[in-house]
C-alpha cells in the first residue's frame, strides 16, 4: 500500500525524471529488507513483513530528509 501512494506520486514528477527515482527507491527498499531477513537470520515466513517494514523505514527517512522532493 505504502509503495502504491509513492507510485501514484511519482506520476506527478516529469517522465524523465521518474524512471530514476522510482528504481532508487525499490533499490533501497529491497536493501533495507534483505538486511531485516539478514537480522533474522533468513527465517521464512517474515517475507512481506520484512518489505511493508522497508517501506514504512523509506518513507520516514523521505519525509524526515527530503520534505520538499517527498511532496512533489
């Protein structure tokens, strides 16, 4: 859910400019979700949990360092 309202801002943003942030910002998530499945040493089942969390984790960094390129 929380990587639809990205995409849905994301389509704001001019296209040349999209494509970069968008796999910039997958690139992260799925970095900061192998390093929670890491943390837990790779125990199955925790697989969307661990992605919802980067996400939540991404959006907060964003917001709290990008605030004007997060609302654009």
């Amino acid at each position: 859910m929380l990587f639809r309202l990205l995409e849905e801002e994301l389509d704001l943003m001019p296209a040349e400019v999209q494509g970069p942030v968008q796999d910039s910002r997958r690139e992260a998530i799925e970095r900061r979700a192998y390093l929670l499945a890491e943390n837990r040493g790779f125990a199955p089942g925790h697989e969307l949990e661990d992605w919802l969390t980067a996400e939540r984790q991404r959006m907060a960094f964003e917001r709290a360092f990008h605030p004007v390129t997060y609302w654009l």
